[in-house]
C-alpha cells in the first residue's frame, strides 16, 4: 500500500471523499435513529434501536475501510506506472528499487501482470523470407547464409539426406 505522502493531490481528494462519504453514511444511521429522520422525509415510521444503529454503523465503517485499502492498493499500482521505469538498454532489465530484475519480473511482481510470449508480425515475416531464401533456394549456398541458419538448423532435404544413406543397405 502506498504511503500517503507518495499520492498526488487528485488521489488524496479521491481517498478524502470516498472516507467523508462512508463517515455521512454513518452519521445518517445514527441520526435516522436519534431524530426519525426517515419519518420527517418519507412520513414512514421506523423503529430502529440504538443496537441496530450500532451494528450497521459497523457494518459500514468495515465496507468503508475496505473500500478505501482497495482504492490505495490500485492508486499505488498507476503510481508505479506514471514514474520513471529504467530499462538497461542492453539487458532489457528494469531498475526496480536500485536493483534490477527480469522484464518478466518486473511485469508479474511490481504489476500483478501474467507474462507470455509470441512472435510480433514483423519478426514473423522476417523469418518466412529467410527461410525462403536461405532453404529453398536453388543451388549451392553460401558460408555466409549457412551461418546465419537459426540455431545450426539444416532444411529438411539436406537433415534427410544423411539418414537415408544410413538406412539403405550397403552395395558392392
């Protein structure tokens, strides 16, 4: 939970009027039950004892306090996104605290987000023209190309050939 002092002025007034707005609650309950005002307005008479009056004046306060946790429970959450988040640029580690931690971690702890991953539609296209180019080619290819073949992967023709020499039986 962020300390007061961390919210800017709009969330203390948020905080501010959701607490005023719980305490008339409860001023209303005990003043319903002292003066009848329920009877003045809607000349309905109610007849609710001081215990009752008691027991929903708790009631609210609880609702009251929890309702005013969860709200700074989430202003301290849009706190963490409106400042700075340093990102080294050759890690993409984030600065959290003066330590850094994984993208990962930082999305999941510091945010509450679940991570996981996918291929954005300008990498995807990217590798659909290398493989393109680099394994369906015609012809012999260069160093150069089979160097840049992701994780030493050979196409599909060329993995085969081996293996099919293996399995065929032996001529003489």
């Amino acid at each position: 939970m962020p300390k007061l002092h961390s919210l800017n002025r709009t969330q203390i007034a948020i905080v501010s009027g959701q607490a005023l707005s719980f305490l008339l609650i409860i001023t209303f309950i005990f003043a319903n039950q002292r003066y009848d005002l329920l009877a003045s307005i809607g000349g309905v008479k109610t007849n609710v004892s001081l215990y009752s009056a008691y027991v929903s004046a708790c009631l609210v306060g609880l609702v009251g306090v929890f309702s005013i946790w969860i709200t700074l429970h989430y202003l301290g959450k849009s706190n963490a996104m409106r400042d700075m988040v340093v990102v080294c640029a050759w890690t993409h580690q984030v600065k959290v605290d003066g330590r850094w931690v994984s993208l990962r971690e930082f999305l999941g702890d510091q945010l509450g987000y679940a991570v996981s991953h996918g291929m954005c539609d300008e990498k995807i296209a990217e590798l659909r023209s290398e493989l393109d180019k680099d394994w369906k080619g015609k012809g012999v290819e260069s160093p150069a190309a089979s160097a840049r073949r992701p994780m030493g992967m050979m196409p599909v023709d060329e993995a085969a050939a081996p293996r099919k020499r293996a399995l065929s039986p032996a001529r003489n």
